[in-house]
C-alpha cells in the first residue's frame, strides 16, 4: 500500500511540475486568454492538494514503520515474519529506487515544495534507516532483501552516493549501509544443504536443486505424468450428450418417457413452446 501512495504521490509531483513549467514564461502566460488562466491555476491546486495527500499517507506508513522498527522487540517480531518481512523488502527497495531515480528527480522538482511536504532526502534518510533497523535488528533479512523480486544492487550504491555527499545522514548509519552492500555484493549466503560447511548463494542453490529435480524427472516426462493425472481426475466430472428416447435403461430414462407421456405436446401451451 505505502508503495501505491508514493507512485501516486510522484505522479502528481510530475504533474504539479508540468503546470508549473506552463507558467514560467511570463510572456506566454499574459496572452493567454483570462479564462484560460484561471481554469489553469484552478487546476494547479487542486493537482496540489493531491500531491500532498497523498504524500502525507506516503510518508505516514514510513513513519510508522521507521518507529516500529526502532524497537529491537517490535522489530523482531515484525521482521522475522516471513511475509513481513518481503514485502518490507519489497517496498524499501522500490522507495529507494523512486527516490534515487535521476531520470525522474528532473520531472519532480517543483516550487516551493515544502509547501507539498515534499523533502526528497529526508525520505530518502528514512527508508534508509528503516532498512537498516530491520537489517541490524534482524541479519537474515539481508538474504530477504536479496532475494527480493525487485532487488537493483545499483539502487543501494545510488542512495549511498546521495546519503554520502547531499544528506545530512549519520557516519554510523553510512558505514552500515556500506557493509551491507559488501555482503550484497558476492550474493545473500545461506547454509549449504550438502552439510560440507560451505555456503551458496541463493542463485546457486536454485540452479543446484532446479538441475536435481529435472534430472530425477525431465520436464517433458513430468508435464505428461501431470496431464494425464489431470485427466484421470476430471474423468468422473466429465457429462455427454445423451439420447434419452433410446438410451440405456435407467430410473433417469423411466422418468423422462413418463414425463412426456403425461405431458404431451397438443396439451402443452403455445407460449410454453416457444
């Protein structure tokens, strides 16, 4: 949810800069028509209105996360969840790929921003240390975080270049991020299942056990033996047509003819027929 929030939120920024862009030259915005203006402005601000409303939520389930996650207990029990704790993997990432988007950041600069609530590096901060109080509270979930289907080791090394030289972020809290992105970097370890004491990437013990499996049973053969398990269970649910007049004696065939026999045709209403 808190995701679907700032893409909405982002979206209106971009649209609050577009109208704003419209009105920069002073010359062009004097021909036009008085109407038009006001209509233009009218629209501005309820564009605005939105933006801020929606980066108000946005940035209230940040907070709420970043506070609940400040608490080793509470943080504990919320991470080691393990949908939790995807899904807080899943949008971490996501906020820090939006908020580090060089190529959208042109699209989000509009004036007076502090009027929309709009501080890009506080944000930015904030998912930071959230990621980072879940990670110290919780190691494993570095292995969570890169495993995730989103995962960009390029997003941690752009918010770690921004934190570094444009954020009033803590050296403790640089130092972290630092090594997290060193573990990142050769992949999430996890124990070997071979009990030999080495460790894998998570990569790795997915090929491993994707080769294993398709060696014990190749795809071709397991897609035929699901087909025709398929079939074998659907085989008693399957009905055809059949010709009740001549059929195969039964209770069902006995109350067919008798029903018609009882109710024939001529006795039967036009408007029945039809």
């Amino acid at each position: 949810e808190a995701v679907f929030l700032l893409n909405d939120a982002l979206g209106r920024l971009a649209d609050v800069h577009t109208r704003q862009e419209d009105m920069v030259d002073a010359e062009a915005w004097a021909a036009l028509p008085t109407a038009q203006r006001v209509e233009k402005e009218r629209r501005l601000e309820q564009v605005r209105r939105t933006a801020r409303g929606f980066l108000d939520l946005a940035k209230g389930s940040l907070s709420a996360l970043l506070c609940l996650t400040s608490d080793p207990s509470v943080c504990g029990a919320f991470v080691n969840q393990p949908v939790r704790a995807k899904k807080l993997a899943l949008m971490v990432i996501e906020f820090l790929r939006r908020l580090c988007s060089s190529d959208e950041n042109q699209s989000l600069k509009v004036q007076h921003p502090e009027k929309l609530g709009w501080n890009p590096k506080q944000m930015l901060m904030d998912t930071t240390q959230l990621l980072l109080n879940a990670v110290t509270t919780v190691p494993h979930f570095a292995i969570i975080l890169g495993s995730s289907d989103n995962f960009d080791l390029l997003v941690l090394r752009r918010a770690t270049s921004i934190l570094t030289n444009k954020c009033n972020f803590s050296s403790g809290g640089l130092s972290a991020l630092q090594q997290l992105i060193a573990q990142l970097t050769t992949g999430p370890r996890v124990a070997s299942t071979a009990g030999d004491g080495e460790s894998v990437s998570i990569t790795q013990r997915l090929i491993a056990e994707y080769r294993a499996a398709e060696d014990a049973e190749p795809t071709p053969e397991l897609l035929k033996r699901i087909s025709a398990s398929y079939k074998s269970e659907l085989a008693p649910l399957a009905h055809d047509e059949m010709d009740m007049a001549t059929g195969h004696a039964g209770s069902y065939e006995h109350h067919y003819k008798q029903n018609i026999a009882e109710t024939p045709q001529a006795s039967t209403a036009k408007s029945k027929l039809k």
